[in-house]
C-alpha cells in the first residue's frame, strides 16, 4: 500500500473525484478465485479470468515449481448444475477430473499430457460434486437429467458412479433417486456407508434438508438409505467423514448453524454464530480434520468470519487470531490447510494456514494490484432499528485523501442491496464498493431480513415478507444515515443485482426515498419469475411470497411492473441476454413502461452474458455507465468522460 499524497486536496462536488481505482482494474488485474483444495501438498483453485471473457481456468501451486495453469485455453471448467455450479473438479495422484464449461461433460486429463477424455456421454445433463470410490475405482457425482424437460417436466437429480478402470470402462450406475435435490455424496473411510444430502420442493437447502446414510453392497450399490439428521425445519450442511470414520455434520437445529456429531445431540461448540453459508453452489466447506482428533473451522459471527480449532477428545475449542474478515473454501491435508480470505485492505487470496506453527502464507491473490490506501475506505459495521427489528449493515464514507468536497455539501449515498436473497455482504476488500467511494459516495451494504450469518431467526423473518422487510430495511438504511449527517437526503441511491435488483425496484416503486437506482439483471414482475425460472429456484418463492399459484394476487401486488406509475425517478438497467435464472422480459417489461411514463431511464444489454457478468467488457460498461448514469441525472461533472450510454426520455 501507497501512502496518501503529501499535498493539499483538491477541493471537488462529491462524485466527482479522479481515482485511482478505474473499471479496468475489475477486468485486466483481478480474477475470481473459487473451489480451493489441497491435494499431496500441491494446491489447487479455480480463476475466473474477466480479461479472458471470463474463462475458468484450473490452477495448481507447489513450492518447487510454481504456479501452473493445469487446464489449457480455451478450456473453462464450469459446472452449470443448479445453474450456479460448484465443486466441478476433482484431483487424485496424477489425474485431474472436471466439468467443462462447453458441453457440461465430465473429462479426465493426466496432469503431465494434458490431453482431456470425455468419460461421460453427450447429452443434456450437467454434473458436479466429484468424489472418488478409490476402492471401486470410480467417481461418484451429482448428476441432473434434462431429457423429461422435452415433456414439459422437471430435470432429475440423481447421484450416479461412473466407472474409471478399462473393465468397467465408463459404466454409470444410479446411487438415490427420488427427491428433487442430491448434494454431498461422501463414502466414509471403509467405504461401505454413503452419505449425501437431499431436499424436496419447496425447501431449499438452507430451509429443511435430510442427511441421509445408505449402504454399499457387494455389487457397489447403496441401499437402505436412512435419514440421520435433518427434516422439517432444520437445514444439514456439509456432511463429512472424519479419518476414523465419524460422521459429522452442520445444522441450524438451535437457531445457529452449529457443527454436530452423528448421535451426539448436543453440538461440539455451542456458540451463536454461523458455522456455515446458504448452499448456493456445491461443494462448500466450512471445516476439515487436521487430525482424527481435531478440526479446524470457520464462522460468521456479527458480519465477519473468524477462524477456530475444536479438539473432539478435550471438547476444547479456541479461536485463532489472524488477519482476515472473510473466509472461505477451507480444506485440509494434515496440518496444513487452504482457504480463500480477504480482509479490508486484502484483496480474496489463496491462503495456507499450518497449524503446528500457526503461520499464514499467501499463495496466490485475486489481483495483482498495490492499491494506494489513501483512498481505501474500511467497512464500519453498524446497526439501525426498524419497529422492533435490529438490522445489520456495513457502511463505507467517502475517502480519497486527495480530495475534499466543497464546505457544507453532503455525499450522494448508494445502498447496496445483495443477492439471494438468502445470501449476506461482507466485509472484505472489494472494489466495487471502493470504486465509488474513493469517487466521493458513501455506500451502505445492508444484510437486511432474510440474510445469513445471523441465525435461522434472523434468515427466516422474510419468510412471505420478500418485497415488504428487505424493502423497508434499506430505506430505513438511507433515512439512517441521512438523519446522522453521513448523506444528502436528496442524491440517495440505490443499486443491486438478481434478487437485489427486486429489492431495489421495489423500494423505486412502493416507497419516495431514493431519488435514483441501478438494477442490475434483477425482478420486476414476480408472476414471470414463478413461472418461468430454472428448478434450483422454483420453488423458491413458495416462502418468500407465497405457495405458486395459489397466492398469485400478493405475487402481483408486490410485482414493481404493475405499479410502475408510482415509480418517479430514474433508472438504469443491465441486463445479460442469455439470463436463464431472471430472463431478459423481465427488465424489457419495466424499460417500456418507464419510457411510456417518460422518466428517465437506461438499458445496457450484453448479448452473450446469462446471470451475472462474467465478461471484462461487460463489468467495465456496468460501473462506468453506472456512474454516468448518475451524473447526468444529478448534474455532477466527472473527473473523466463516461462510455457514453444512452438515456431515454433525458436526452435531445
């Protein structure tokens, strides 16, 4: 980090201020990392490269030879499973198994060839959650089948084995069937149990999950499977084996999402924090055994994460100290682990942790940048009372030690309004939140009702609330802020994406508090999205809103798309033309009926972009006509000209 400049700041409007974080920064510098493991020393992630149209490229890291990439251009491993992905490779010995983006086949490669074979037919199926029956020489996998969709009917979720040895060839073979959802196929050490997770419409997993054990017979296949933990009311996460064979597991049973041992009721650390995070991709780890004796862990606790050991012979538990807010994708081999953390001015990185010698090291980071910390704003948690709700949020001020704003002027404030919505913001370094401030905007991220981290409580108040609390939280977020000094009443705004962007045309349309918002690939009609959404989701709205079709006039009373006559302020929105989760209708429909009430408005499309924007182009027009958008809108000029975009019903 750069220390901050030595001469006076330029006095300039907030919102105007030059900085030196630039949209291109999201794109050529920086990656998205994911799926970290640690494999025979070596350690292994995912980068998802915005310079690279957002390829997906295996990584591999070890002290003798370096970094490597394992998966050669234009290959891009990515599973679409439950359209989110996760867990779509697997390493063992000298083979690497993964999902590719393309065609959604599972390929083996040698990892000194590096010429990919398909093992799984051409079809329409997706998979992911590789894991390997060493003794059967197999891999078992999730596996969903999109061939009833021709009938009009739903895909099949399955867990399947497919077979590696030449006898066998690649023979696949159906483990459980029957629920609606499978994750987390694990067989203990001996290899005679399965465990696996599997939920039913209209739960998703963080609502009610079963943690269910199967037996493997002579012949490789499970049966009598039996719910262990799990059911109505309690969601189960990341069952695991531990070395001596133990099952373990994470369940929200008493309001906090607590690690547990099969047939121990009681939870190995009682503590009112989250030991995991809504199961929106596969392969999600939240702890991992050092020792048959020891696990190391994570939790959320207040917004931030902290790190711990628990030792199952004492019941001794501690947390570690260490430098990071946010972590993620923890695994072990022995003593040492890999995870993925950030801090507030740490950009996500690679980490390795041993825990003899207590040390932390750097592996590899989600950008190559030195950003100058003078114009690093860090996140303030904060609290703020709505009725009788405590709300959770972090604020950001304004910063850039080069610039000061004109005497008297307030900042413009953008409340960022998450996804999922079952989903939390964090803490950790992220450009997105310091591109505008370092710019001279205050940003209040809010973890309104509904969000993770902070308890089964906290998540379940939105439950047929969606559209009413999330949208009474950030505006009471904006007011908030506004009534302690911290923004001008007049220039609030509001931006956020998918399930987000519903929150933020919601408050547009049902409240007057922002004066101006950003909907990035989000809802506006409700009834649309219950019915035309992919499986994962589907029934997901059953409990946020209501049971489909039967509540369908509260699905339309709270859609912004047929109110849009009380929405008076502009807005902008981006909107990816390959969006399966929040199809493109979706925003045409709100475009047109602004325009016909003549407010200003603008829409960006990205022809080969789905559900969040993967492409440098795509995230560089998305913050810059952003801002643009703003300027204009509210007459402030910008320290460099904008792309240029089009607003209809402002402009000549």
């Amino acid at each position: 980090m750069s220390k901050p400049p030595a001469t006076k700041a330029v006095q300039a409007p907030y919102g105007s201020w030059k900085s030196t974080i630039e949209a291109d920064m999201l794109v050529k510098n920086s990656v998205r990392l994911s799926e970290a493991s640690l494999v025979a020393g070596r350690y292994y992630w995912l980068e998802s490269r915005p310079a690279e149209q957002g390829r997906s490229v295996l990584v591999q890291y070890c002290a003798a030879s370096g970094r490597t990439d394992i998966t050669p251009a234009p290959l891009s491993v990515r599973s679409k499973a439950h359209e989110y992905g996760g867990a779509s490779y697997l390493v063992w010995q000298n083979r690497v198994y993964f999902v590719l983006a393309a065609d959604q086949r599972i390929y083996q490669m040698d990892l000194d060839t590096r010429v990919p074979e398909p093992i799984t037919p051409e079809g329409p199926f997706r998979y992911a959650d590789l894991f390997l029956d060493r003794k059967r020489q197999r891999l078992l996998c999730v596996q969903e089948d999109y061939s009833p969709c021709d009938l009009g009917q739903e895909a099949v979720a399955r867990i399947i084995s497919i077979g590696l040895n030449q006898s066998s060839g690649t023979e696949q073979r159906v483990l459980a069937e029957g629920a609606d959802f499978y994750s987390n196929p694990t067989l203990c050490p001996q290899g005679r149990q399965l465990s696996f997770l599997r939920w039913h419409h209209p739960d998703m997993p963080w609502d009610a999950t079963e943690l269910c054990l199967a037996s493997m017979d002579s012949g490789g296949l499970a049966s009598d499977p039996r719910v262990v933990a799990g059911g109505a009311g309690e969601s189960v996460f990341q069952p695991q084996w531990s070395p001596r064979g133990e099952l373990f597991y994470v369940s929200d049973r008493n309001n906090w999402w607590n690690l547990y041992r099969v047939g121990d009721p009681s939870p190995l650390w009682r503590r009112h924090a989250d030991f995991a995070t809504p199961q929106w991709v596969f392969g999600m780890s939240t702890y991992s055994f050092t020792t048959s004796d020891e696990i190391l862990c994570t939790f959320s606790e207040n917004g931030r994460w902290h790190l711990g050991k628990i030792d199952l012979t004492s019941g001794n538990h501690q947390v570690i100290k260490q430098p990071y807010c946010d972590l993620e994708s923890l695994r072990c081999e022995g003593n040492e682990a890999v995870m993925i953390a950030s801090a507030a001015d740490r950009f996500p990185a690679i980490i390795s942790y041993d825990s003899h010698s207590d040390r932390f090291e750097q592996i590899a980071s989600s950008s190559s940048l030195e950003l100058e910390s003078h114009v690093l704003s860090p996140a303030q948690s904060i609290e703020f009372v709505v009725g009788e709700r405590s709300v959770h949020a972090f604020y950001y001020a304004p910063l850039n030690l080069a610039f000061e704003a004109p005497t008297g002027e307030k900042p413009p404030l953008i409340v960022f309004s998450h996804g999922g919505p079952t989903a939390a913001t964090s803490a950790g370094l992220n450009l997105k939140v310091q591109y505008w401030t370092s710019r001279g905007f205050a940003v209040l991220d809010v973890n309104y009702s509904g969000s993770t981290g902070f308890g089964r409580e906290y998540r379940e108040r939105l439950e047929g609330q969606w559209g009413i609390l999330d949208v009474e939280e950030v505006c009471s977020g904006a007011k908030f802020l506004a009534a302690q000094g911290l923004a001008d009443p007049n220039r609030l705004l509001i931006k956020g994406g998918s399930a987000g962007g519903y929150t933020v045309l919601a408050a547009l349309t049902f409240h007057n508090v922002f004066q101006a918002g950003a909907s990035h690939y989000g809802i506006g009609d409700l009834t649309t999205l219950a019915r035309d959404t992919h499986k994962f989701e589907s029934r997901y709205l059953d409990k946020l809103v209501g049971p489909w079709p039967n509540a369908e006039q509260i699905y339309r009373d709270r859609s912004p798309v047929n109110h849009v006559q009380q929405l008076n302020c502009p807005v902008i929105f981006f909107q990816g033309l390959q969006d399966k989760v929040v199809p493109p209708g979706q925003a045409e429909t709100m475009v047109q009926a602004l325009e016909q009430q003549e407010i200003p408005v603008s829409y960006i499309t990205f022809a080969d972009e789905s559900h969040g924007f993967r492409s440098g182009d795509s995230i560089k027009m998305a913050l810059e006509g952003e801002l643009e958008f703003y300027s204009r809108v509210f007459g402030f000029p910008l320290a460099e000209p904008g792309p240029g975009i089009t607003i209809r019903n402002l402009d000549g």
